[in-house]
C-alpha cells in the first residue's frame, strides 16, 4: 500500500504530515513520546484505531530536526455533518470540497493536542507552528478553511496567535494538586453529602468493584457499549440545559463513537488502570480508566448505568475517591479530571488549570 506524505523541509526543520491508518510509525516516535511526557492517546497504535473507526481522521505531523523530533501535532480532518460515519481511505480525496482542521485531543480534552520540544525558544516554536500549517495546507488542499487550537495550554499561546487569528478562554481542566500527607488529610476535607455518598456505597452488600493495571479479563465491547450510552445522555443532558460547550455536545460535533478496538488498545496497556463495577450477577454498573505516570494522573473514561436501569447513584463519586487515593498513596504529584461537571469536582478539592482555542482562518495559516 502506497503511504502519502508531505514533507516542507528547511536547513532546521522537517514537517511530515502522516495519516496513522496507512503510514508505519514515524522513527523514533516512542523515544518522543518518552521525552515529552506524552500520554497513552499518543501511542501509534491507539492514534491507528482512533483513525480507522472515524468519522473524522486524525492526522499526524512530525516535526524533525535532522533525525531527532521535536514536535508533533495530532489533527483531525472534518468533513460535511452530512458526511457518512467512516471517512475515505486517503485524507487527500475531495481536496477542492470544504473543510477544516481541528488540533484536539478529544479523548483526552484537558491536554493539548500540539506537543513541542522543550527545548525550542518562542521563536523557533512560532515557525514550527507556521510550518505545520503550511504542510497541512498542502497535504489537504485548496478546500481546508482553517486549523481550530482547542483546549490548548495558555504557555502555548504565543507561538499560536498572530495577526488575524483568534483566540478565547475556554472552560479550564479540573486539576487536584496533591498536597496531602495520607488519604485521611484528604478525606478530612470532604463534604457531609459526599461522606455519606461514599459511605453508602460501601455498605452496598450488591455493589463488587475490581481495578488493575494491563487488564485481560475485560471485554471491551462491553466496555464501548456502556460508554457509548453514556456519553450519549450527557449530550442530550447538555442540549436541554444549554450546556452545549462543558459536555461536548457541539452543535458541529467531531466526535465518533468509541471503538471497541480503541479501548482494548487502551486498557491492555501497564499505564493504564480499569476499575470495573458490577453486581452480584456480574452486570456491569460501571467503569473508568486513569493513566498513570510518575508526573502525574489522569481520570480518563468514566461511564455508568443510570439508576432508573439498575445502575447505582453517585456512583462516580467513588471513582473520583479512589483516583485520589491513587494519587496520594502513590505519590504523583497532580490528578487531572477533564473540562465537564466542574463544581461536582470541587466537591474533591479540585482546582481549575486555564485552557484556550485559537481559530486560524485560512487565509493567515502559515503567516
């Protein structure tokens, strides 16, 4: 199978823009992924599968400075809503049709989705922003309208705006800062409401809860149809309440249904560790997935039956609990919660970190 690339190339910096369901791992990008931290949803394999069941394909582009990378963008290619629910083979097919670009880590919306060396100064961190896009450009064609930054960190704001591009505050990330000698410091400062939440579901003789990492006992369409469901009812949930934006039910939705394939990409993995729920039959109530690295956590999936099927209230709030007892046993310096149901986080302590979209019209990108 022929892989398509464009490359825009300079005595510095090399922008090759890949399309995962086609193109073989760039070299070195495991030795990236180590040096900048990045997490699990950047894995080669898991960005694959992402791509595969999309309706909107993610793109990646791999900046290099002689064979080392110093940066990557993850893109997805949007398409017509009225487009089918699988994209074509080739991101290049119907280069003259409208379109746009998003720079978003859906999965994983309090992290950006540009990940540049440390190393690289404001300057050289400006034009590597300007040469993705010029590569994007040409990989994508005439019809591209222009790159939307979602959820970008406020740090890299300066290498993003510029003369007729836009930018504004968006909903920030839920970040817990662990400041707690042992989980009683932190359970101290709970809430009655939540106390008793916790304390109910631990006295639910029904209730059996299991958590591990690189699970190989969980089914994992199983898993996708619990989550799919439950992502479904926050998006009606959001419309009614008009609350398209702290949900994500967009009113230009990018998003596509998780893949069973995804998450056993996902939950198989050493850093990534499932909690399940289920009742005494074995249903599953529940379940969520926390990356974990010695820089930090993050809760990740959470979905639920609703109690009108079974399922048991609040039962989030001991996902949340136990994520934090992980952060603090285990000494990790942060827990990160996403961008939805922010004054349910507070409940736990959480504090907020900024976040910011940039909007770059195609008539400024690569300027």
């Amino acid at each position: 199978m022929v892989t398509m690339k464009v490359t825009e190339r300079s005595t510095d910096v090399e922008v090759e823009v890949l399309d995962p369901r086609t193109a073989a791992e760039p070299e070195g990008w495991r030795g990236f992924l180590r040096r900048a931290r990045l997490r699990p949803v950047w894995e080669y394999e898991v960005l694959r599968r992402e791509a595969w069941m999309a309706k909107n394909p993610a793109v990646l582009a791999v900046l290099r400075r002689g064979e080392e990378i110093v940066g990557a963008f993850t893109v997805m290619v949007c398409r017509s809503w009225r487009a089918g629910d699988f994209a074509p083979l080739s991101v290049r097919r119907g280069r003259f049709r409208p379109r746009w670009a998003e720079a978003y880590l859906w999965q994983l919306s309090g992290y950006p989705a540009v990940a540049l060396d440390e190393r690289l100064d404001g300057v050289e961190r400006r034009e590597a922003v300007r040469r993705f896009e010029r590569a994007l450009c040409a990989r994508l064609g005439p019809g591209l309208l222009g790159v939307i930054y979602r959820a970008m960190n406020p740090e890299l704001l300066p290498a993003l705006e510029g003369r007729g591009r836009m930018s504004r505050e968006i909903d920030p990330a839920a970040v817990l800062a662990n400041e707690y000698t042992t989980v009683d410091d932190w359970e101290r400062a709970l809430g009655d409401e939540t106390r008793k939440t916790l304390r109910d579901l631990h006295e639910d003789e029904d209730l059996r809860t299991e958590a591990a990492s690189a699970r190989q006992d969980l089914d994992c369409h199983e898993l996708a149809m619990l989550l799919n469901a439950h992502r479904t009812r926050q998006d009606e949930r959001a419309w009614a309440g008009g609350q398209r934006s702290r949900f994500g039910g967009l009113h230009m939705d990018t998003r596509s249904p998780i893949a069973p394939s995804y998450l056993d990409a996902l939950v198989r993995r050493p850093d990534v560790i499932t909690r399940t729920y289920r009742d005494g039959s074995g249903r599953l109530l529940g379940f969520g997935t926390v990356f974990d690295a010695d820089d930090g956590c993050a809760l990740h999936q959470w979905a639920a039956l609703p109690s009108a099927r079974g399922g048991r209230k609040g039962l989030y709030v001991d996902f949340y609990a136990r994520g934090v007892e992980h952060m603090i046993t285990q000494g990790r310096p942060e827990l990160t919660a996403g961008r939805a149901m922010l004054e349910n986080k507070a409940a736990f302590g959480f504090g907020t970190r900024s976040l910011v979209s940039v909007a770059v019209p195609r008539p400024v990108l690569g300027r």
